[in-house]
C-alpha cells in the first residue's frame, strides 16, 4: 500500500468521530486534504457540520466540494480539528508548518475542545527534530530575528541552520498572514518544551511549529493496518 493509500485510511478513521451539527477546524496539507474529501462525501450524503479552514488552499478545496464553511469569528469554539503533523513525537508533540499554515492551524486547533492528527506511521519518531522545525517570523527585521533566533536555540541546547524559506520561483515564501518562514535545521529536540518558550519571547516571531499539549489523538495508518495512540 503507497503513502497516500495510508493516509486516506487514516483519515476515514478520524471521520468516523464527526457527528452531526459539529463545527470542525478543517486541516492543511497533503493528509488533511484526504480528510476534507471524504467529509465532502459524507456531507452530500446528509451530514449537517460546518468548517473552519485553517488556509486559503483548504478554504477553496472545501468551497469546490461544497463543505459548508465558517469563521472563528463567526463560530469562535469548535468541537474538533483534524489535521496532519509532519512530525509526532512523544506524548503527541508536533512539528507542523511544513505547508506554511502553522499559525492559523494553531489557532484553530487551540479553538478546539479536541484535535485529532492523522498521518502516516512514518510521521511517529522517537524524538522531533529530524524534520526542520518552521517558525513564522514578520519579514520587518529579518536578519536580526534570525540571529535572535539562533541565539536562543544555542541557548537550549538546539544548534543549527535557519534559512528563509523560498517558494517555487525562488523569492521568499509568504504564508496566508503575509509572514516568512525560517525554517530551523536542528537534528534533534530533545526538550520541546523549552525550545517552544524560548522562541515565543522574541520579538519577531510569529509562531512556532511545535504543537505540545493539543493533540489529543493521532491516527497513524501504515502496512500492518490502523493504530490510534491518546496523550497521555
């Protein structure tokens, strides 16, 4: 079974906890784009939810599937978001930004009274870091934030490269929020926690892509079926 065969799988399993009348924050990425297709389905069947994207990409794939969609300004509490991880870690930390949407998928997950992340199983690592960690940062500043940044990593103990992320025609990416992205080559990061405070004090960063204590649930579907792991 290819990867994309396993991620659809695990994005039927997370469908299976949608009930009616829920308000769900509708995820970003190459596994969440499974799960708004099949939610497309089960809502022409009769399901009665309503959406909130966490992108302009999934606001206009839920618009052409006919996903009946909100705001959170409209719908400030939500009951659920499905969304994928480009890293799990353990007791369900994330690494997530690697499609550029980190600050809007955090809102809207910390929108939620639950979040469930699907993926496939090679997603689950045994420590986060091997995939590089995005933080949004304004581009007002940028060289300065950066060496902000690597300061503050070296500082925890988390020594790597930061570079600007750069879209297809080689300028810098910019994020639905009008921000850029560093993305921080660390290898490993041993304790997230820390790293995540110390990014959040630097005047210039956004957002961070580490997602501790907000996964509730991750859904991992691999060659040896569907396995659900909870935060403890």
């Amino acid at each position: 079974m290819d990867v994309e065969a396993e991620k659809r799988r695990a994005a039927a399993r997370a469908l299976e906890a949608v009930q009616p009348g829920m308000r769900l924050g509708l995820g970003t990425g190459s596994t969440a784009r499974h799960f708004v297709d099949l939610l497309a389905e089960r809502v022409r069947g009769g399901l009665d939810i309503v959406g909130v994207p966490t992108s302009e990409a999934t606001k206009r794939q839920a618009e052409e599937l006919g996903v009946p969609l909100t705001t959170l300004d409209e719908t400030p509490e939500l009951d659920l978001t499905v969304d994928g991880a480009d890293e799990i870690g353990p007791d369900l930390a994330l690494i997530k930004g690697g499609g550029g949407a980190l600050l809007r998928e955090k809102i809207v997950a910390a929108a939620s009274a639950r979040m469930i992340v699907i993926a496939d199983q090679s997603k689950l690592v045994p420590v986060l870091g091997a995939f590089p960690l995005p933080i949004e940062v304004m581009p007002f500043g940028l060289a300065a934030t950066q060496i902000a940044i690597e300061k503050a990593l070296a500082a925890v103990d988390c020594v790597g490269p930061c570079a600007l992320r750069r879209g297809k025609d080689g300028h810098a990416f910019v994020t639905d929020g009008g921000h850029f992205i560093l993305d921080a080559k660390l290898g490993r990061i041993p304790a997230p926690q820390a790293v995540g405070q110390a990014l959040s004090v630097i005047p210039g960063v956004v957002e961070h892509g580490l997602f501790i204590g907000m996964a509730d649930t991750a859904i991992l579907a691999g060659p040896d079926g569907i396995k659900s792991i909870e935060r403890a």
